[in-house]
C-alpha cells in the first residue's frame, strides 16, 4: 500500500474548574444536581439579561497561554457565533474570534515541538439526552454557560500515537496549573480532531471527528480514518470542503455527519454586551503567579534528589503522588531521618513502589490515604536510621495504610524494632547453621547463593527483626569453624 503523508490537527475544549460559571453567577459543580436544576435566565438566555465575564476563567486562560508558551495579546474581545441548535438556548454562543486571548505558542512532545495556534473562552453549551427508542431528545440546562478553555494546535501531528501523547501532555499541564481536573471521562477535557492525508499536491478532504472523549478513542479514531482516507485517496482527492464525522465506538468506526461549517457561516461580530479585554496587567500577575510544570518538577528531581526516570515518571505523571512524595520529604527530613540522597531514594521506593501497589490492590487515589504525610515521613526516617528491616517496613506499612495509625506505635505493639542485642543473634545464626548443615556444606563447597537460604532461616526465627546484612556477615564469620 502506498504511504501517504498524515496531518492532523486538534480541537480541544478544557472545561474550568471555576465556582461560577462563564457569563453568570450559576455554581459552576453540576455534581448530583437534576437535569435543570442549576440554571438561571442567563443560562437560558432570556430576552434583556445581560452576561458579566467571569474574571477567574480569564486568567486561567491567560495563564494556560504562558504556560504553553504563547504571547498574549494587549487586547482581546468576547463574539457571537450565530448557529441554531436545540443545546445553545440563546440562538447564539459568546465565544472569541479574531481576538483571542492567547496565540502563537507550542507545546513540545519529547524532541516533537506541537505549535499552538491560539487558546481562547467560551460557554458551554447544554446536554441533548436521546431516548433508547430515538422517538423524543430532552435538554439538560445546567452545562450550559459553562466556561470552556479551546486550545487550537497547528497540523503539526502525524500520527495518532502523537495526537494521544499531545493530549496526555496538555491534560498534565491543566492540572498542574490547577485550572481543570481534565478528566476525559467526565466531559472536563473533550476533543475534535482534524484529519486528512496528503501525497504531493493531492489532499483529501479535512475531516473533523467530533467529541471523542477519552484518549484511546481518540487514537482509534484517527487510525480508522488514516485507514479509510487512505484506501478511498482516489476517490476523495478531488472532492473540496471539509466533513464532520462522528465516532461509533463501538462498531470502530466514524460516519457522516454533515458538512463541516466555514467561519463566514457563523457570522461572528462583537459581543455586545461585553467591553473588550486589556490582558497587559493580568498577563503580568499571572506570570508571577506560574507554578512549576510537569517539565520543570521532571528536571528537578533528576537533578537535585537524584532519582532515575522509573522513580520520576510515577512522581511527575501524578501531581497528587509527586505532591504527597515531595511532603513526605520534607516530613523525613525534619524527622531526623538521616543523609538527604539517601532519604530521596528511599522515599520514593516505598512511595512509588509499596504505596502505588496498595493503592492500586485497594483501588484507591491518593487523596483517600489514611497515612498522612507526618506518618510516611517518620516511617521513612525509621526505615532509614535502620531502626527496622524491610520485612517489618513491609508489615509497618501495610497496618499504616488499613488504620492510618503511628509507625512508631505498630512497631511496638508488634514487637517489630530491629534486633540490636549482638549475643542473642550470635545465637541464632548458630541454630540455624546446625540445623541446615546439608546448606552450610553446600555454601562451604563454593555456593555463594545458598547463603540467603541461611538468611532466610534466621529472619524466620527471629520473626523478621535481624538485620539482613549483619546476619549474612555473622554467617559468614561462624561457618567455617562449624564442622559438617
């Protein structure tokens, strides 16, 4: 099959986690209400009520430009677009158009750099709800007004891999910023995707694919239309205009919807009812305002804890994990836990490793921990100090993260603290090598790797308190004198 140049373009709108809503003073948490429930004539759109922009959604906008690396303009200004549809109660949608809050930025996926064409407001529209039978639609008012961030990239993509992994990137970015939770799942991050392939001076037609809302999705639905585009090449080359197909997820395929609307069928002009933006000082207390991006925590923890990319990934791709590691820290630290490399590294093993794996088993975000960060941080320096082995940390942590109680009190009530009286040890090991002689003839012979069976047998009779280490050189130093 020929191969065929890929370009695709992205469409996202990031729903803002503001308390209000775009034009109104509505609650912007929809969560648990009834349909219409939260709504008000300026959601509906009544004749004569005028919308007040929401000043927290506009520096959350100008914020995301900065942090995507965009210029923002001196000025910018709200529009009508002018489209009937049962969801948009007004006859209309106040959206940006010529003048939009940010422009010209880019965001680089590993060597790729995506160019960021603009990002600007809107409101939301409402929710159409069909029937099984599709004999009757109802109308949900209370998504309506809500205010939508839509970033525009250039068509700088070229696979569907790559429109996923921009995607993964951007919705990273939204919650280090703290502007949007953009969980696909929950409409907070949706997607449109532009897609068509070219060969020499032959394109097909731009296709955009709408509302695709998660990220798998999205990938399978530029994969089927690579495909189908580039089977039909002939037949589509020299047809003009764009379409607008949906996804059916679950037949794996996009199908007609209409033709793709110009901008001139829109008929934009100036809202109004609104007085344009001067961005200057906004621009300047937001950029004071910047919080370290995933890219930056990335660095740093490479650079000044000393963890390698398997700790790091987990850190930065969670921001609520990389938060709750990096308190830990400082809990550690101030707990007396010992040399500060050493506390990062073994941080962020028990945190990455152990704790993830109970969050996980457990099915549990970070934000339900019992443990607080107190707790994991004197837990830490214990572990640290050598006050117990890995094999209590293990059972030290477990009963932490089912009661959320004091490391310090588990491994009293359990009797777990290390074994530190030398004599009683001594005896043990001795124990142990008379009652394995079979193993302690098998490591004189030259069986290195036995000696941890011998490890093992000494840790059970002690319950777990030995130290590894001090048992193995304690073995080491008593066998050869045992005679088989």
């Amino acid at each position: 099959m020929q191969q065929y140049q890929t370009i695709i373009g992205l469409e996202i709108h990031v729903q803002l986690k503001t308390k209000s809503k775009m034009f109104c003073a509505c609650d912007n948490d929809i969560t648990g209400k009834g349909p219409n429930e939260n709504i008000c004539p300026i959601c509906l759109g009544h004749p004569g009520v005028l919308p007040v922009a929401n000043r927290q959604a506009i520096e959350w906008t100008v914020l995301t430009g900065l942090a995507l690396h965009c210029k923002i303009p001196y000025l910018s200004k709200f529009d009508r677009k002018n489209y009937f549809y049962p969801d948009l109660p007004k006859g209309y949608q106040i959206s940006q158009y010529d003048e939009p809050i940010a422009i010209n930025g880019f965001l680089e996926i590993g060597e790729k750099k995506v160019r960021i064409r603009r990002a600007h407001l809107e409101e939301d529209a409402a929710k159409n709800l069909h029937s099984p039978a599709k004999n009757y639609s109802l109308v949900d008012y209370n998504r309506s007004g809500t205010p939508l961030m839509e970033i525009v990239t250039e068509p700088d993509l070229k696979t569907a891999k790559e429109a996923g992994d921009f995607l993964r990137a951007l919705r990273l970015i939204m919650r280090y910023l703290g502007v949007s939770n953009a969980d696909m799942e929950k409409g907070e991050l949706r997607c449109d995707a532009n897609v068509n392939i070219k060969d020499g001076n032959y394109k097909t037609p731009i296709v955009e694919i709408k509302n695709l809302n998660s990220f798998k999705m999205v990938e399978a639905a530029l994969l089927y239309e690579i495909k189908r585009q580039t089977e039909k090449f002939e037949s589509l080359k020299s047809k003009k205009g764009k379409e607008t197909r949906g996804w059916d997820d679950q037949a794996g395929v996009t199908r007609a919807q209409r033709q793709k609307e110009e901008a001139n069928d829109y008929r934009y002009f100036p809202e109004p009812d609104l007085p344009p933006l001067n961005l200057t000082e906004i621009a300047k207390t937001m950029a004071r305002k910047m919080p370290e991006l995933p890219e930056q925590r990335k660095k740093r923890l490479k650079e000044e804890y000393g963890l390698g990319k398997e700790e790091i990934d987990p850190l930065v791709n969670n921001k609520a994990l990389g938060d709750y590691y990096e308190q830990v820290i400082s809990e550690a630290l101030a707990d007396g836990g010992g040399e500060k490399l050493k506390i990062y590294k073994l941080a962020a093993n028990w945190v990455v490793t152990e704790l993830q794996k109970l969050l996980k088993e457990n099915n549990l975000e970070i934000s339900n921990l019992k443990i607080t960060p107190e707790n994991f941080g004197e837990f830490v320096g214990i572990v640290s100090r050598g006050e117990i082995n890995s094999s209590a940390g293990q059972i030290v942590l477990s009963k932490m993260f089912e009661t959320g109680a004091d490391p310090s009190r588990i491994i009293a009530a359990k009797n777990l603290g290390q074994m530190n009286d030398a004599v009683e040890l001594e005896k043990i090991v001795k124990e142990v090598i008379s009652e394995n002689s079979a193993a302690v003839a098998d490591f004189k012979s030259g069986n290195e790797k036995i000696l941890m069976f011998l490890v093992g047998k000494v840790m059970a009779k002690t319950q777990g308190r030995a130290n590894p280490q001090i048992s193995q050189e304690m073995l080491r130093k008593l066998i050869p004198n045992f005679k088989i």
